[in-house]
C-alpha cells in the first residue's frame, strides 16, 4: 500500500514539526540550564528526546510504506524568556498547535481512505491528549503558587524527578 502523495505530504511535514519540537525543547532545557533550574532543564531534555521519538516513528511508519522521507529545514526555535511559567506557557501553547496537526493528519488520511494511517495516528491522539494534560497540570500548578523562589526550588526539584 504505497501512501498517497496527500498523506505522505502531512506525515512528511509532521516529522520535520516532531523535530522543531525536539529543538524547541531543547533549547528551552538550555535556558533553564543557564538560569540554574536544573530539574527544570532535566524535564526539558527528556521532553526533547520523546519529541525526536515521536518524529522517528513517523519517519519509521513512512519507510513501511514504501516512502522516502523528505527532510526540510528546521526554524531556529526562540531561545529567552522572561519568566518559568512563560516556558510552560509556551509549551502548552506549542502542544496545543501540534494536536491540530495531527488531527488534521488523521482528517486527511480519512478523506484518503487511507485507514492504516488513521489507525496509526490513534497513537499519536491519545498521545497528545496526554502531552496537553500533563503540562497544562504545570501551567496550573505555577499559576497556584506563584512564582516566587520558595515555589520555583520546590517545583523544579519535583519536575527534576521525571524519568524519561
Ligand atoms: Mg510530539
């Protein structure tokens, strides 16, 4: 079953925004690094990481389908921000942007009649429910107790526990 070209078009572009969320990520994990919050920064590079999974995935699903992945250029992600529950903001904002596209994916695919594809992307539907759900948690919890330097060493020493 090759894909086609419709469908191979939106899987194509969304591993190319896996990895600019990769490097956003990153680049975010950089910025707390500097700012001395390196639980913060631990919780980041691991999310830079599953962001470069969830791209190859993609990029592993194409070549099943007899596709040849077409990398394109990756815009430079921002690299300051003013404030922790800015970052978070951001992600959150970012992660809702990414569920559109793979809702769209699936939207595609669909009108494609092409449904190993909307069975693929189930995976990447629920996964983004939780995405959205785990950091909009983060966005409240800030919101709750203040961004003072008490509330920041305690929360980046919890986010600091995350594994994988
Ligand atoms: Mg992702």
């Amino acid at each position: 079953m090759t894909l086609s070209e419709k469908v191979f078009k939106v899987l194509c572009d969304q591993v190319n925004a896996e990895l600019y969320s990769s490097y956003i990520y990153l680049s975010m994990s950089s910025w707390f690094d500097s700012t001395g919050y390196s639980g913060f920064a631990k919780w980041m590079r691991a999310q830079a990481d599953e962001e470069r999974e969830h791209a190859m995935k993609i990029y592993d699903y194409i070549l099943e389908r007899n596709g040849r992945v077409i990398l394109a250029a990756i815009p430079a992600p921002k690299s300051e921000w003013s404030s922790v529950k800015e970052v978070f903001a951001d992600t959150l904002a970012h992660e809702q942007k990414v569920s559109a596209m793979i809702n769209n994916i699936a939207d595609v695919s669909f009108s494609e009649k092409d449904y190993a594809t909307v069975e693929f992307m189930n995976w990447f539907l629920k996964e983004q429910v939780e995405e959205e759900a785990s950091v909009g948690a983060i966005v409240d919890k800030i919101e709750m107790i203040g961004e003072s330097k008490n509330s920041m060493y305690l929360l980046d020493r919890d986010l600091g526990k995350r594994v994988g």
